[in-house]
C-alpha cells in the first residue's frame, strides 16, 4: 500500500491491550455514543466483539453543545465500561473533559480520548499525555493538519508519543452532513508523520446510511482503524442515534472493511 | 453494493461512444491538464487507454484565475483532442467556456464539460443542455449538494438528462489540500439522484501522492468513475504538474482501483 | 481617514454619469431586487433619488439557483430600467450573465455588473471589460481578495480600468446570516489597490434589521459606496423581500450613513 | 440606535470596578498579548488609561498552538496585572485555561476570559460561571451564534448571568487577514440577546492597519465595547507584535472610536 515514489514516515505501532494499531491490522472501535445502562452496554460489547471490534468505545462525561443535552452519567459509566470490556475482551477507550478527572479516566480507560472540542485545551493535552497511557486525539472541527499535530506536539512534550490521530470531519458550509470527512488528511497524515490514523465515520456524517461507504473509503485510504457508534436501539439512544449502527449492521460492516483491507494490502 | 435499509435512486446508465457510466463499470477519464502539443496528446491518450482509460481528457480552453496564466490553445485544441482521442479508440471530454463557443465544442467532443467555476453560469448551462450531449458538471467550488442539483436542473430542464456529477473538492479553511475532497457527497448523492457520479482526485487534492489513495478511496465509497490528469512530464507540462500522474503512475493506479472495484461490487 | 503608518494605494475616482465614485463624496446604488413593473419602479427610482441614492439598481437577467426561481423580465426591464433612471435623474446598473447580452446591456446601463456567480467566468469578463463601461465587479462567494483582483485583471487586460468592487458577504458556516459579510476587506483592498469598493449589506446579511448597521459599519470602514435593496413593498417583492428595505426606511439610512461618512472624513 | 420595526431584548449593563459595559458608554479594554515585564506592563496600562481604556488586558496564561511557542508567565502575572492596574485605577480582564487555576485567576482579575480555544470547554464554562466574576466569552473560532449562545447558557446554568460576548473573527477560506471579523454577528447578538457585545479588532484581522477601521466599523455596528491589542514596542513583542498598537496609535483610535459612538447615539 505505497505510493510510487512516496517516502512515508516510519510506521508507529501502539500496543492496546492484546491488540495493536499502526501495523498490519485494522483496529476497530465500537459501541455507543455514551454509556445508559449496563445491560445494553454489556449486550452492545457483546455483539461489537463477536463482529471483531477489540475496544470498546462509550462515553461516561459528555461534551455537549447545550447545558440542557445530556451530559453523561460519570465516574459510574467509567467501571461499567470497565466490567464490560472485560467479560467481552475488550480494551476501553473513553473520553476525559476535565484536567481534574484525568487520574480517574487513566485508571478505568486503555486510551483517554481528547475529543474534538478539547483538541485546543493545552492543560488538558498535557495532564492526559503524562498519564502514559495511549490518547486518542481527535481533530479539531476547523483545525488544519498543521495545527492537530502541533496539538499532539503538546502530548509528546511529557513523554508520551503513543497518539493515535482521529480524523472525524470538520466544518464547512456544507449542511447535507454533520461535518464534511476529510480523507485527504487521512493519506497526507500517514506521508508526514508515523502516528496511526483511525476514522470516524459516525460523527462526520452523521448518517447511518453514509457510515458502511465512508468506513470502506477510509480503509482504502490507507486508515488504521475505525471508531463507530453501535446501539442496540438507534431509535431510543440518549444521543446521536440517527447516526447509530444496529450490531447486525456492524457485523456487515465489519465483513466489508476487512475485504477492503485485504484488497490494498498488496497494493 | 448497497447499505442495509437504504433504498438508492434508480441508476441512470449513460452511453458514452461504446462505453458508458452509471452501470457495471467503473468509466475513467484521463489526459493532460491542457493541450499542449499534438505529439504529447497522441502518446498520452495511447498510454491512458493501454491501462483502461476510454475517455480522453484535457483542455482547450481554460479557466485560469489570473489573465496572465497560460489560457489554453482555443480550437486548434479541439482538433487535437478528436484526432488522439480516434487513434487511441477513445471518447473526448473537454470544457467550454463561453456560450458562444458551445456549438464548436459540442461537435468536437463526446462529452461537455462544464467546470467548477461555471457551474453557477446559468447561461451556460442552458446552453450546453440544448446541445443534447452528455454533460460533466463538476460541483461548484463552494457548492452545497442543493445547489449543484440545482445547476443539474438547468440542464434537465432543456430536455437533456444525461448529466454525470463530477465531485472535485470544496473550498475549506484547510491549506494542506488545493481543496478538500467530499467523499461523503459521492455516496450521498447516490442515495438522493440516480445520476453517475465521479471523482476527481487530481484537482481536489493537488498532490500526486494522494491521487492514488484517494481514488482507491473513491471507488470504495461508490463512484461510477474516475477524471485524473496524467502528463508524460510532469514537471514540464504547462499546468497542474504537481498533481499529474506519469502514464506508468497511472497504470499502477488502474489495477489498484479495479481490484478495489471487484471487491465492493460483491457487497 | 488614514491609519497612522499606513501607505493607501492612490484613489482612482470613476465618473458616473454627473456623480463619481471614489472621492469625497458616497455612491450609493438603491432600487429593486428585480424589475418586476414600470410603475413600481418609478416610484421606487423617485423615493431612493430624493434620499440620496444616484445609482438606479434593478435586475433584468436574474442568477437564480434554482431554474424554478424567477429569472427575470430579460431584455424589455433594461429599456424600464433606462426610462426610470431618466425620470429621476439617476444613472443605471445592471447585471449580465451571458456574453451575448453584453452588448445590449452596455447599450442601457451606466454600470455592468459582473455577479458574485460569475466572478470567475472569465468569458463574462473579458467581454464586459471590451464595452469601455464601468464595472461593478462583486466578490465570489467564495474568493479570496487574491483571486477576486485576479478576476479585476481581466478586465484591466482589456484596456478597461473603471472597475468598482463590490464586497457581499462570503460563504463561511455561518448560518445565522445569508453569508458573513467581509468588512476587513473593505479596508484592506484600500490599502492594495486603489479602486473604489463598495459593499451590499443586503445580500450579505439576508435580514432586512442588519442592513442599516452594516451600512453604517461599511461607511466607518472606509467604503466608498453602497448597493441597497429597496422595495415598496418587501412583503409582496418577486425575490429577496425579507432583505429589501421600504423606501421610508432607506431615507433614515441614507442619513444615518451621510452622518457617518462626515464624522469619519475628518480622521 | 434601533432599526426601524427591530424589537431589540432588553439590555444588560454590568458593572466592572466603577465601570460599566452594554449601557451608554464604551468600554475599551486594551494592553498587551500577554505580560511579559512589570514596567512594561505599568507603562502600557497609564498610557491606556489616559487614552480612555478603563480595563487592563494582558495574558498571564497563553493558548498557544505549538509548545513550543511562549506559553506565559503563570501566577506571578497575575499579580503584576493586579498592581499596574491599581496604579493607572483600571480594571483587569485576564484569560484561564485550567478549571484548576480558576480560583486563582477570579482572585486577580475582575473579568474572567474564555478563550476562543475554550468555548466549547464545558468543564471550563461551568467553573468559571461559578466563581460570579463577569465573564468575557470569546466566540470559538468556527462556532455558529447558536453554539456561542448555548455555550453562554453553561454559564446561566451556575446562576452567572455577567456575561460579555467578544466577537473575535472566525476561520473561513479567506488567508488575507487571520480570521473574518464577522461584525453582522454584533447587530444579530444585540437583536437577539441582551448580553453586552464587544469586539476583538487586533486577533480577529491580525494586522495592526486594519485595527483602526474594524474598531470604528464595530461601533458603528453597535458593538458595547472593544478589546484592542497595545504595546510601547510591538516589534519585540512576545506575541502578537504585527496587530499591536503603539499606544500613540490607541490614542487616536480612541478619539475616532467615542467620536464615532457620539455620532450613532443619536440615531
């Protein structure tokens, strides 16, 4: 999968549990958008293992547009995730808004995200790089590449250079999707810097329909993995539910990547 | 090919000389940015169509921001573009202008383009519709989705269906790209109008490097086909050099994009 | 008005009929969205004249998205056009769209205006620069200053120098307005040519409410002019009502905006 | 200075020291990018205050892009802006990154700022709101006047309701000045709500020509109050150098600006 007569930046491969991403496999991660109940969480791990998705993915403090959207259920979606991940397999990934809250998010989650609205706040991309652990940094919604891997820049300041990039749309005056995917980045980010790249098709579209076509896009573009929402019942979802795969739809999904995945490898 | 649950528009198959688009196969457009000299145009349409390419493409007359930038050959182009595009068993694509000229233009070619800076020339439009050949409309630079479907309606609107979108990358805040590519729009677009739609990684990223990926990307999310510029030197050629791929480039991208092509056609 | 340290490009004032634009005094271009009916526009030539307005706008040939929009009365709203302006002591401008009505347009207007949707069809400008008239050239809806001076050359390559440029919002993601309106570019094209700029606060902002501010705001940053949309019955106008002010209205603009530009001249 | 047939929400004057902003007067808080000496400072803050700026601006801690850029002095400034601004009997307007360094900046300042980089910093929003400090909320850098609003309504939520809108340009296509002042979004907020709005003119355009009009465009516009840029030597400033006034150049700014405001009160 090299372009004739492209030198890329040596490959970094990050160690995730028994998993890894950077290398030769497509690292998946799924679940919903923010933990609700632990039984829908368990049953969602579940089914997003069997598909072959190993992190799971749930948000315990939400960063909402308006104070009145929901915000999340806390530190007690933090174990939960915890004790689902574990009975499925799984490693956890979840998102810390809070310098305070970093030290707790670090001891329940396998990679601290930094979402969108945070790729900006420098106090909180340095607590959470000197936790070690791995960060998944997402793109600013009207950040250039330049200015997302001088926010990694802040991370690798403390030490830490296990940052996986998250390019996850960003805005234009486009209103038919939530955001406009950028997947340019996505091959030009994997030219200049060895970092993994994952996608996530769920919040850039934010349209089901969109989410199967732009995961397959992403992967021959080059991605190293993928971050989907799944939920049991789009339809009744605390948040984000029009843009929510249904498990059985994951596992179709899953099907298709790999496929992809393995057509380019011997590109 | 088809998402769960999502019901796509009719496909419109559109027959192009002895090929079309909107079907089965994937329609790729290549040539030189603009013509150049006739030699050079007759050697990169043979090499083009060795590696798969059935339409011709490259310019007569171009839209140049600054009126100190080479303008294009006019009509001796045209020509030019019917003699290469003959020996080599091809159809002609190729861009006008200028109401005035459409007539000229509409008998030189097999398929009318109508380029990202005119795509709001509604006078143009209604013109290059009457001719009753088939269109190229490529999205307007900073185009909504609507809106382009809009100028299409100009074109429907004299009777002439046979349109084919060209999605060639938005204008955003991002300066790492020429434009950003809107691959979510390719897919999208499939779900609301059963035109073909395609895509133009040359012009939308700017970059040689990012032309194969993104191609790769842009069959993956669908598209009916491919318009990329291929010049024999680069570093010469009077235009678009750092975005042209060398005729051997280019085979190599053919194989990589059909094989992409195979794969998702089970889905 | 000079910024302490800045060099400002010398002024080129163009006349228009007995009035001129670029000097001491504002130009201020006032009248209907559309030419919908002689009476009306008379009437609405006289109201705007009396406050001050010497410019007659009006549209003959409408750029409208949708092929479905009204596109205008054509050739007989230039001749209404010409016998308002007459009436009231006012000069005319008015848009072209297609290179073969530039003639005529030329034969009936005092000021051809090239649209934001052509600014790149550099046919349209060539040909509008040929006719020797003064041009109200507007921005393009997504151009930077760079590519909409590019566009200004083409017509300077023609021998053609009387050309106004005309700020009206650009396309960001901004939704609360039609488009954000660019004053800054008001004040740095004074710095880098020394063309007269003028701004419409009416396409701009789409909201009847903000045109008098942003009037007001465009003269405080050094505008030259101003193109106004006025109405005698928004409620009930073919295109653009809710941005179109009643004529009483534009009467405590146009003082409001005299007000301004005598409190600024001493700066 | 209402619009005709414009219902504006009633306003809300907050005091600040023996200040006040949103009533009749302006209130122009000025200074440098960010401290960077204590006789400096003293100096730059008695000269804005014989110039008629009654709140202190100057960054303790900076939000920079790369780490590698000067990141602030921390605490000590704090206290350094505190002591110059008793001296020249000025307020202070400061900016907090970390919802830990909240109780210590609401301590020193009499405004608290959320950067531009923080609007969506919900954690942030929330502690600063609890403090009761007035709180200077800077637009997101590409966030629409709903997100801004809804990010106001964190700070509601704690019972704060002293907040104080800062325009400060957002990020569009445009690279000729830093961002695109958006002074429509100035006369929108004033029809809309009844928060005081003030108006970065020296981030926003990034060019020390351009502050002067943008300020008078901005009070034409309605703005309540200005935040501008200062320094005795802005060719070794820390940061921001290009868009920082001489504070012989803020003098007459001032004149133009209150000059300005006397001519619109009276609309």
């Amino acid at each position: 999968m090299s372009e004739p007569g492209v030198k890329h930046a040596p490959r970094r491969v990050i160690n995730i549990g028994s998993a890894s991403i950077g290398g030769e496999s497509l690292l998946v991660m799924a679940g919903p958008c923010t933990v609700e109940d632990e039984e829908m969480l368990i049953a969602t791990a579940l089914a997003v293992r069997q598909a072959g998705a190993l992190v799971l993915r749930g948000g315990a403090f939400k960063p909402r547009t308006s104070p009145s959207s929901y915000q999340g259920m806390g530190r007690p979606a933090l174990e939960m995730l915890q004790r689902a991940a574990k009975l499925a397999g799984m490693s956890v990934v979840t998102e810390v808004l809070d310098t305070r809250e970093v030290e707790t998010v670090a001891e329940n989650a396998d990679i601290i995200q930094v979402g969108s609205r945070n790729m900006h706040n420098t106090a909180l991309l340095k607590e959470v790089g000197r936790t070690g652990r791995p960060v998944l940094l997402k793109r600013g919604m009207s950040s250039t590449l330049a200015e997302w891997l001088a926010a990694a820049e802040y991370i690798f300041a403390t030490g830490n250079d296990d940052i996986i990039l998250c390019e996850r749309g960003i805005r234009t005056f486009e209103t038919a999707t939530r955001n406009t995917l950028d997947l340019s980045a996505v091959s030009l980010l994997r030219e200049i810097t060895g970092l993994p790249v994952i996608v996530d098709p769920s919040h850039s579209t934010g349209k089901r329909s969109l989410v199967a076509p732009m995961s397959r896009a992403a992967v021959a573009a080059g991605a190293d993995g993928l971050i989907i929402e799944v939920h049991p019942q789009p339809e009744i979802a605390l948040c984000d539910g029009p843009q929510s795969l249904r498990p059985e739809e994951f596992a179709i999904l899953m099907g298709q990547v790999q496929r992809v995945r393995e057509t380019i490898k011997s590109f």
